[in-house]
C-alpha cells in the first residue's frame, strides 16, 4: 500500500494539488477582502470601502490594483514552486 501511494498516488495527484492550490490562493484573498469590508478598520478591503465612501475613486482603484498584485504574486509564487519542484506534472507544449 506504502508504494502504491508513494510511486503512483500521489504523482498521479500532484497536478490536481496544484490546481487546487492555485484557485484557493486567488480566493483566499478575496475571503480576506469581503471580510475586511464586513468588519475590520484596518487592511485594504477597508481601505476601498472607506474610499468609495467619500467618492476617492483613484484611491480605490489603487487599492483594488495592490489586491490584484498580491493574488498574482502568490499564484505565480506557486506556479514556480511546481514548475521547480514537479516539472513532469506541467501540460506538455505543443510544437
């Protein structure tokens, strides 16, 4: 059982594991913002909300820019992990 899951199992699942790790990190970000927007007085959710209250739209839009910065970051932080790590679980290029 022991090598059936480390030599086929788990290979086989590393490329779901990433996927699933690349569509949380995205929505945890959003999870942190809605919930900033629900009851917090610090962080950049309510840093837009209290913007788009007095109408500081550029402020809002700065803030919406540096969420949008994060995601990517931690979504291409762990596209190189599995680009590094895992190779051989990368879709292969057509020519």
């Amino acid at each position: 059982v022991s090598r059936e899951l480390s030599q086929i199992r788990i290979p086989y699942a590393i490329p779901y594991i990433f996927s699933g790790l690349k569509i949380s990190i995205t929505l945890s970000i959003i999870g942190a913002v809605v919930a900033e927007f629900v009851a917090a007085e610090k962080g950049i959710g309510y840093f837009i909300q209290f913007s788009t209250s007095y109408f500081k739209i550029p402020q809002a839009w700065a803030g919406l820019f540096i969420l949008v910065l994060i995601s990517l970051l931690l979504f291409q932080i762990i596209s190189a992990i599995q680009r590094q790590f895992f190779p051989w679980s990368l879709p292969k290029e057509n020519n």
